[in-house]
C-alpha cells in the first residue's frame, strides 16, 4: 500500500496538467499510458528473475525507484518530456513492486488460499489507489500539485524500509534446467494463456477509466454548470478505487463458488455493455456520470483477482515467474495502449463533447471482445478449491 501511494497521483492531476503543461489529449494520454508501458516492458524481466533471484531484493530495487520517480516529478520535471522520463521510471518501479511483490507472497501460500491472497494483494493495491487519488486532490488544493507526489515518495521510502527489515527472507530458488527467458512454454500453457489474454483487454477498460476518469468527471461538472463542495471528481474516483477493491475480493469468491470461467465471462458482457454507455450518460449531467463510474469500476474490477489467480494458479512451479511476467507483459501492454487511444480519439475527433467522450469510451468495448474469445477458444480449466460450494 505504501509502495503504491502515488500510483495514480498523476491520474488525479492530469485535469492540472492539461492546463499547466499545456498538454494535447494526446500527449496526456501518453504519460497516461507510458506508466503502463514501461512496466510491460519491464515486468518480463523483472517478474522472470525471481525465479534465480529472490524477490525481496528486485522488490527492494524497484520501490527504491519509485520513490525517485516521485522525488523527480515534485522537484525537476516541467513539462511532455520531463514527465515521459520519470512516469517510465515510475512504471518500471510499480512493475518491480506489484507482481514482484505477487510472487513474494505466493511464494508463502499455497491451494485455495492462494487465491484469496492474490485478492488480498488486489485489495491493499486498491486501497492505495485510492488514497491516491484523494490526497492527490486535497494536497493539490492546500500545497500544490508538487506536495502530492512528495507525500508519494515518502510513502515509498517507509515501503523500503519495511522491506529491508519485514520482508521473509528466502535463499535464491535452484536453478532447475529450464531457460529462464524461454517463454515459449508458457505460451503453450492454454489455460494460464487464457487468463492472461483475458486480463490484457481487462486492463485495457482498467487503466482508459483509471487514466481519464478524473477529466472526464471534470468535463461533465463543468458542462453541467453546478458547483459541488463535497463530491469532486478526485474524490470520486477515491471511491471508485474502494468499490473496486471491494468488488475484486467479492469476485473472487464468486469464481470460487460459482467456476472461474463461467464468472469472468458473465462480467466481461457486461462490462461491454457499460463501456457503450459510459461516455455518453454526461448528457445527463454530472450526478448521472457520478453513478455511472461507480458501477462501471464495480464491473470491471469483478473478475480482476479472478483473472491474475487463474493465470497464477495455472502455472507450472518451475515456470511460475516466467507466467506471470508473460500475464503482466500482456495486461499491461493493453494498460499502456488504452488510455493513449482514447487521447488520440478525442484530439482526432475534435476535443471533449458528450459524443466524442461517449466514442472514446465505446472503443473499449470492441477490444473487450478478446476476453470471451480467449475464453471460448482456449477453454481453460478452472483451480483447485474452485466452485466450492
């Protein structure tokens, strides 16, 4: 959670930024999406080599990072290129704490629990985000931009040190013949497949609300002319992260209950549905895209734990950091292009109105098609402790 604090710092600010920075849609989309990109990038490395070296110590580098990304946005950065450098840091931080840090806690469990623990872990990401984003908001009001992201890098520096002293301490895992970059395996690995395929149209719609739900609820306040004391965007996005939190543990548990697939493919129609319906609600004015945004992230994080323990729980053991840095390489690469097409939508169509907003949004729909056929095609099994009742 500390390691994450900041993790949608820039997200909550991109409103601030657009003006500051005088950015294009386009260009905030892309230090929207670099963050993602990066971290795709990053993560096959990363995640691969906890299989020869221990995760505690790739963990500590990259939340070491992180704190400097954050350190370098409050004091240097002013302006495209600036951010490009230190959101790519940034994204390479979070791919070193995120499923390095997954892989250190499946490491200590294992069956059933495993899954609930990957929730768990979704869980105290969730949380962090929001907190983000509201400590984005109000320390933006009090102290400026700048003192959000420093609050962000102090939370990181805590995240080291408790790390360096609270983190189990485990020998490096024995080399056991297989390549360690051969991924090749993995990708005949059907039912991990599957999942991972699923999870990257997931984080696709993830990370387009993530990204641009703060300027698009900012659009709809101001179209709507009222004024609001209480329930300002970042503060909604704040809660948006709480009920997605709650909505990915309770998802979980209803893959287990029910069948992991037959869950995930429920969720994923409907989170197609509300994607064609999102952009276009702000005719309705701002309290309509309010509600909107809160059921829609409700739906699209229902099968996120769901999703990442069905790939974690596919994995073959000598082969589990290559499937899930192959399962972050494919999500997130759909995390780095998603909110940049939606920048490039709206630059192309003409800037923010009700229709180009509701265009943008609609396009998540179509790449969400990947999910169910990803499904349908490579029929994937369902985990042990699955459809416990």
């Amino acid at each position: 959670m500390l390691a994450q604090l900041g993790g949608f710092t820039f997200a909550a600010l991109l409103p601030v930024f657009l003006d500051v920075w005088s950015l294009t849609h386009s260009q905030a989309g892309w230090l929207a999406g670099i963050f993602f990109g990066a971290y795709a990038l990053s993560v096959p490395v990363l995640v691969t080599l906890t299989d020869r070296i221990p995760a505690r110590s790739i963990y500590i580098f990259a939340v070491a990072l992180t704190a400097i990304s954050h350190v370098g946005m409050a004091t240097i950065v002013d302006g495209f290129w600036g951010g490009m450098v230190f959101r790519v840091m940034a994204g390479v931080g979070w791919a070193g704490t995120y499923m390095v840090g997954l892989r250190a806690l499946t490491d200590e469990i294992s069956g059933a629990s495993q899954s609930r623990a990957v929730a768990a872990n979704a869980a105290s990401i969730g949380v962090s985000g929001a907190l983000s984003f509201a400590l984005a908001g109000q320390l933006q009001t009090t102290l400026g931009w700048e003192s959000a992201f420093v609050v962000a890098a102090v939370a990181s520096v805590a995240a080291l040190g408790m790390a360096i002293w609270l983190f189990p301490r485990r020998a490096a895992p024995r080399p056991s013949g297989v390549a360690l970059f051969d991924f090749r395996p993995v990708l005949r690995n059907r039912s991990a497949l599957a999942y991972s395929l699923g999870y990257c149209a997931h984080t696709w719609e993830m990370f387009v609300l993530r990204s641009w739900a703060v300027t698009y609820l900012v659009f709809a306040l101001r179209s709507d002319g009222v004024t609001i004391n209480w329930l300002i965007p970042t503060v909604v996005a704040m809660l948006m992260e709480i009920v997605g939190t709650v909505s990915s543990v309770a998802g979980n548990e209803m893959a287990l209950r029910i069948g992991r697939q037959r869950w995930i493919l429920g969720v994923m129609c409907v989170s197609m549905l509300c994607a064609l319906a999102l952009g276009f609600v702000s005719a309705y004015g701002y309290w309509a895209v309010v509600i909107a945004c809160l059921v829609y992230n409700a739906v699209i994080y229902a099968d996120s734990s769901a999703l990442t323990a069905g790939a974690v729980g596919s994995a073959e053991p000598e082969r589990k950091g290559a499937t899930m840095a192959m399962h972050a390489l494919l999500g997130y690469s759909g995390g780095f292009v998603g909110p940049l097409t939606l920048g490039i939508l709206l630059d192309t169509l003409g800037g923010e109105t009700v229709m180009n907003w509701g265009i943008g949004f609609a396009h998540v729909a179509v790449i969400m098609v990947l999910g169910p056929l990803a499904l349908i095609c490579l029929r994937p099994r369902d985990l042990p402790g699955d459809r416990l009742a």
